[in-house]
C-alpha cells in the first residue's frame, strides 16, 4: 500500500515531537533530579535541628518533581477526568489508596490527579515494584521514604517484614498522610491469565478488567498505621502511633483508573506523546476504616468485594463512556481535573534555573581548587 504524501508529513511530524519531547525529559531530569538532591544535602544541618521543616521542604520540592511528570502528559493532550466521592474532603486525613494496575502510566496518572488534592501529593508515600529503584527517578523515591517491594513467593514474607519496619520508621516521622498500592502485585496483562485460574480453582467470578488482589501489603499497612480502638487493633501495638498523637489511617480510597477503549497509557507514550491526545478516567469510593474488617479471612473477602466492585464499574464504564451513579445518586457526575500552565511553566523554569545555578557554583570551586 502506497503511503501519501499527507501520511508521510504526518508520520514525519510525530516522529520530530516526539524528539523533541524526549530531548527535553532528559533535559528536565538532568536538572531537575539533581537539584534536588543537592538542596536537601545542603539543607542537612536542618534536618538535625529541625526534622519536621526539613520534610515540609523535602515534601515540597518533591510534589515539584512530581508535577514535571505531569505536565509531559498534560502538554501532550493526556487528561484527567474524575468520578465518585470528592477526595478533596479526606486530603488532610490518613488515608490508603487502593489502586488497578494496567501499565506504567498509572503511576503518572496518579502524580498528575493528585495535584490538586491539597497537601497529599508532597505526604504521600508509595508502594512501587523494587525494579523502580533503578530509574532515573529512584534515588528521589529513595530520599522520599517511599517502599519499593520485590514480588515473587520467595520474597513475600521477609518483605511485608520489612515493610512493617520501614512505615514504623518513617510514616509518621516524616508526617506521611497518604500511601498508596497496587494490591494486584503486577500489571493486568501479566497477572490475567493467572488470577483467572486461580478463581476458577476457587469458586470466584471470572475478572477481565482487573485482577483478584493480594493481601499481604495491604494487612501489614492496617496492623500498623490503623489507631488502637480502630479496626480490631490491640492498644499499645503502635508505640510510634502514640507519640505522634495521630489519629491513625482513617479512610481507603478504592480508586479505579480507566482508559479509552482499554487501551493503557504507558510511560513511552507519556514522555513521547506520539498517541493522539487521550482522556482518563479516573474513579474514587471513600470507606471508613472502622468498617474494614482487620481479621486475614475476611479482609481478604472485603478486598475481593473491591475489586469485584472494580470489575463491574469497568465493564459500565467500557460499554457506556462513562461510570455509573453512586448510590443515592440518579446521574453520575464527573469533574474535568485540571492544572495551571502557568504554574507548570513556572516550576519548570525554576527547575532548569537551579540546574544552571549548581552549574555555576561547581565550576566557581573548580577554578578555586585548580
């Protein structure tokens, strides 16, 4: 088949912007990245003073960051529109967000829509795959306090371990709000075909949109970050609860993401932008913590209700364009997120002048050293 004179410009066309967005996210992270490590070297000396100013300013410079992820996406037509319950009203609580995992551009749908939710993008702390550590953004992660995770049944155990020890370290010493999980443990193209046959094996129903959860992050993060008197938890299993006076993690927010056609945005597609501008969807229920029951047998039960929830608000959702009504509710109402170019811009220029900043003072210590 003959290709056009107008396919051809087209092709070509996308081929250059997609260059050119390339050239600059490796241009943003080679600024952006190490300023930010440099800052918070220099800002040590506060750390021991005064812990808690250090991680406001931590947190800030690292909802900036989170924010140039964002706007690779949003400067590419990539949006947000959400459904359910306005999350807006548990911003400034202990939270745990429960999120379907399709593709790597989850994780930059997320830093995109939760901008604008209050103080949650610069308190929140991850759970992501330990393969991230390695990225360009890992030692950000790292210097964040978040939890990187190695999957696998020879892992398991030693890692909930672990992950118990790093939130009794730093949730709350670093004034974490949010954390948020992948409870499938995988991406949904990878983990289907299994999770399919273990529910047959099982007598559960039969999911194509999502993936039956794993339990095991999820149990340890309620045992501890969950008050005493809620949830079942014995007092006194918390020391560090106690001394921080926190009223403990006190909502889940099952968020469900959906994509056009079920076609999953992935991380390339972010940075290049060479996908036609695409709308996400993105989809919340508030639950209580109280009402999440804390013995292994039925918050299993709970967990599976959620994503069997999950599965039938996809299935609408595909077939419709749109979710269905909450309860109580004659018409589903959506809300079209949206963030300041001029703001992005800003942080943006911020990062590449800090870049140019640290430029100047190593090579005004060179000429004084050599």
């Amino acid at each position: 088949m003959a290709v056009t004179l107008e396919q051809a410009q087209r092709v070509g066309s996308t081929c250059l912007k997609a260059l050119l967005r390339f050239a600059f996210m490796v241009a943003n992270n080679l600024v952006a990245i190490p300023s930010y490590v440099l800052y918070l070297i220099m800002l040590q000396p506060l750390r021991v003073l005064d812990s808690k100013s250090f991680w406001y300013i931590e947190g800030v410079l690292f909802k900036w960051l989170l924010a140039m992820v964002a706007s690779w996406g949003w400067w590419a037509g990539y949006t947000v529109v959400e459904w359910g319950d306005d999350v807006k009203a548990v911003s400034e609580d202990e939270a745990m967000v429960l999120v379907n995992h399709q593709a790597t551009g989850d994780v930059c749908t997320l830093m995109m829509c939760l901008q604008d939710k209050g103080t949650v993008v610069r308190q929140m702390m991850w759970l992501m795959d330990h393969i991230f550590k390695y990225t360009n953004f890992g030692i950000v992660s790292l210097i964040h306090g978040d939890f990187f995770i190695r999957q696998g049944k020879a892992h398991r155990d030693q890692q909930l371990v672990l992950l118990k020890e790093h939130l009794e370290k730093y949730y709350r010493s670093r004034n974490r709000k949010w954390i948020v999980l992948f409870p499938e443990g995988g991406f949904l193209r990878k983990r289907r075909e299994t999770s399919q046959a273990f529910a047959k094996k099982n007598n559960l129903p039969f999911l194509k949109h999502v993936t039956l959860p794993r339990l095991g992050a999820t149990q340890v993060i309620l045992k501890t970050l969950v008050a005493p008197q809620e949830n079942g938890t014995p007092a006194g299993r918390d020391t560090v609860l106690k001394e921080s006076k926190s009223k403990g993690l006190q909502w889940v927010i099952d968020t469900t993401i959906a994509y056009p056609k079920g076609e999953p945005i992935d991380i390339q597609t972010w940075i290049l932008g060479y996908r036609q501008p695409a709308v996400t969807h993105v989809h919340y229920r508030i639950f209580p913590v109280k009402d999440v029951p804390a013995e292994p047998e039925a918050l299993t039960h709970w967990l599976y209700q959620r994503f069997i929830e999950k599965e039938d608000l996809l299935t609408h959702f595909y077939e419709t364009g749109a979710f269905p009504p909450l309860q109580g509710q004659t018409k589903a109402i959506s809300r079209e997120m949206t963030l300041s170019n001029l703001w992005l811009v800003g942080i943006q220029s911020l990062a590449f002048l800090s870049g140019g900043m640290w430029y100047c003072i190593f090579q005004y210590f060179y000429h004084c050293l050599f």
